[in-house]
C-alpha cells in the first residue's frame, strides 16, 4: 500500500507509471520549472525544481521508489538528509542532466555504477514508419586522461612526495589534503573527469515504437572506481495529421457527409510511405458512425520482420444543417428511403402532444441514476455484497419491515 503520492504528484505521474514515464514526465517538468527558463527568479522557483529532482531521484531508482511507497514523504526526506555527502540540500540547481549523474547516493549497497545518462529523442511516425538515423550531440564527463582520474598532477613514482607519502591510499576516495608538491592536476582542476562533447548517430529502425528505449551500453558519465552506466534514447513520438498509431496498426478517422455516406465516395491520403492512396466506396454500402474499415498491409512496418500491420479507417458522418432542405425535398426522400414505422396505440386512449425543444449536448451529461448505482454496484467489494444479502434475509423474514420502507 502506498503511503503518500506527493512525489508522483511533483511529476504529474499515477502512482503506477513505468520507468519511461517517470524519465519522461521528469524532463518535462524539469524544463518548465528549470531556474533558467523562468522569467521571474524567486526561492520558490529553485525550491520547486529541487523539489522536482528530488522526486525524479527518489522514483527513478528501484530501492529507493520502493522505500518511499512502503514510508512515504516524510521519512524519505529524512532517510535523503542524512546522507551527508550527496544530501538532498545539497543540490544545486545549475544542470538538470547533472541530477541524472552525479547523486549516486543509495540507501543500501548496490554496485558501483554511474547512473544511465537518459535523453528524449523526438522522431516523427514517418520516422518510425521508414526507419532513419539521428545525429544527437550531448556532453558527457570522462575521466581525465592527464591524471588518468587521480586529479593529481603525475608524480615521479620512484620520489613520493615525502610529505604525503603517510596519508591513506585508496583509489576510489580522492586524497583532499595536498601539499604544494602535488598539486591539483591542471587539466580537470582536480576533479578528475572532464566534460567532452560528443556526437552519436542513432539508428531508429522501421517499426520502433513511442517510449521505445535505445542503449549504448558504457557511454554514461565516467567516475573514477565506478562501472560506467548506459546511454539511452527514449523515443518520443510526435503526433502526426493523418494517422495514429496503435501497436502496429495505423488508424485514419475520416469524416463523409450523409450523402457519401448513403451514395459512395472517394478517399484520397498521403501514406507514410510518400505516396497518395485512394480508396473508393461505391453507393449501396451504407456508411454510419460507428463503421471501421481494415485496409490489409497499409499499417506500420512490424520490428524485425518485413510484415505489415493494418491501416483502420473510423468513418464518422455529418449531417445536412438543420432546415437545410425543404418540404418539397424532404417529400421525395422519404419516398425513396425506407418507410417510416408506424406506432400502435389504443385508438380509445387519449393522447397528450407535447412539444421539445432543442438544447446544448452538454446540457445533461448525466447517466440516469439506475445506470449509477448499477455501475457503484460493481465496484462494491466483496464485503459489501455480503452484508447486503444478510439484510436481505432479514428484510425477507421480516416483511413487515419491507412495508414500511417502501411506504
Ligand atoms: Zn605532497
Ligand atoms: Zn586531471
């Protein structure tokens, strides 16, 4: 059972979204509320966008999103605050992507490896539909190659300096004491990586899907003592005009007028592949509102395969204006359609005429009170149908009662 939603909420996430969402929902919320990006600068701002990647570090690893669910805000804090180094407050606001990086804080012994360096990559359906590639520029730390990560400028081995020669030696924890002997190496001023631009080209092949992810296995931020972790492209489809997608279906709504949908009609697109496809709909099939069309092969391509998936048409129909024709043509279809049905009734009951008038669509947008508590009933768990029955046998063994409530 989960305790709190507050970090789901700082990302607009339910509290059962997947690891994409969580990185995707974190980027967005990360670029609106990034210091940079807004116009007015205040504490709220910054705190708002610590509080973001706070959420984002918290839900993105395992351990830790399993600790908040079971404990909740308030301990996940206090768990986060203790942890002296990388502590929560400690953040600063100056890269986001950082935040994906650097906090490598865990709360219980996990091997040592940098964390995955994530990106969006926006393609289009005809993207995933033909497969191409992308060329993504990005800035990633590696580890200095002048002090081969030590930070240190290099020393001759055979003269240690006699000064720090006594101190501790442990490859993973950078000496911090240094004497004027040893100074800092001047390359990455002693913090042993520097940030390198890189360019990576990525292949999106046929058929790939939104929210798919991509790996580069190792091409994360490099830290001294660590394993490095992957590089990842999540795709992020952009939505299309004509076409969306699901699975490896395509899906077209068209909309015909009524007299194409009783008379026939031509549907010219452009498919993905480029080229403009007709379809013709001879009169006789009528068409309605809620008639779907499956068009074999003209879907997206199916990963992997030289396979298609199929196109579907939503055919929606729209109705001549209201009083657009008059008696005199209204006469002649109704002879031409099929006939009306006619009502039975008592010829010896009397009837009352009564008038409607038009409203807005919107104006009632209620179920009707049955259909509510038909609905509520179904969602009742299984206790509830048990105490029912037993007031039911009571109310049958009691039919006195039942007089009285229905009075
Ligand atoms: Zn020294
Ligand atoms: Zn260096």
């Amino acid at each position: 059972m989960i305790k709190d939603t507050l970090l789901y909420d700082l990302l607009s996430i339910k509290p059962d979204a997947c690891e994409n969402d969580i990185i995707v929902a974190y980027y967005e919320m990360a670029e609106r509320h990034h210091p940079e990006n807004l116009k007015e600068k205040n504490h709220d701002s910054i705190s708002k966008f610590d509080e973001i990647k706070f959420a984002y570090d918290v839900l993105s690893n395992e351990q830790n999103r399993k600790f908040y669910d079971e404990n909740g805000y308030e301990a996940t804090k206090e768990m986060f605050d203790k942890q002296d180094e990388f502590s929560y407050d400690n953040y600063t606001s100056q890269n986001y992507y950082g935040s994906l990086i650097n906090n490598e804080y865990d709360f219980y012994q996990t091997p040592k490896i940098t964390k995955n360096l994530v990106f969006p990559l926006k393609v289009s359906l005809k993207d995933l539909y033909r497969g191409t590639k992308k060329n993504f520029d990005y800035q990633v730390l590696v580890i200095c190659k002048d002090c081969d990560g030590t930070g240190f400028k290099k020393v001759n081995t055979d003269k240690k300096c006699p000064k720090c020669s006594d101190q501790e030696e442990d490859s993973n924890v950078r000496i911090r004491e240094i004497c004027s002997e040893c100074s800092e190496c001047l390359t990455c001023a002693g913090e042993r990586v520097v940030q390198e631009e890189k360019k990576i080209e990525i292949n999106i092949e046929k058929g790939m899907r939104h929210r798919q992810q991509i790996a580069f296995t190792g091409l994360s931020n490099q830290k001294p003592g660590y394993e490095t972790g992957d590089l990842i492209f999540i795709l992020e489809q952009s939505k299309h005009d004509t076409f969306s997608r699901h699975e490896d279906y395509l899906i077209m709504k068209h909309t015909i007028n009524l007299t194409e949908a009783l008379c026939g009609f031509k549907i010219l697109f452009r498919h993905l592949d480029g080229r403009l496809k007709a379809i013709t709909c001879s009169g006789g099939e009528y068409f309605h509102n809620q008639t779907v069309k499956s068009i074999p092969k003209l879907g997206m391509p199916k990963l992997n395969s030289s396979d298609y998936g199929d196109l579907i048409i939503k055919f929606s129909v729209n109705f001549p204006e209201s009083k657009s024709l008059n008696l005199e043509k209204i006469k002649i279809l109704e002879e031409i359609l099929p006939p009306k049905r006619t009502i039975e009734f008592k010829e010896d009951e009397k009837i009352v005429e009564v008038t409607s008038k038009h409203v807005d669509k919107n104006f009632f947008d209620y179920e009707s009170d049955d259909e509510i508590r038909y609905a509520v009933d179904e969602n009742l768990p299984e206790e509830a149908f048990l105490i029912k029955e037993d007031m039911q046998e009571e109310f049958e063994s009691n039919p006195q009662r039942i007089e009285c409530n229905t009075q």
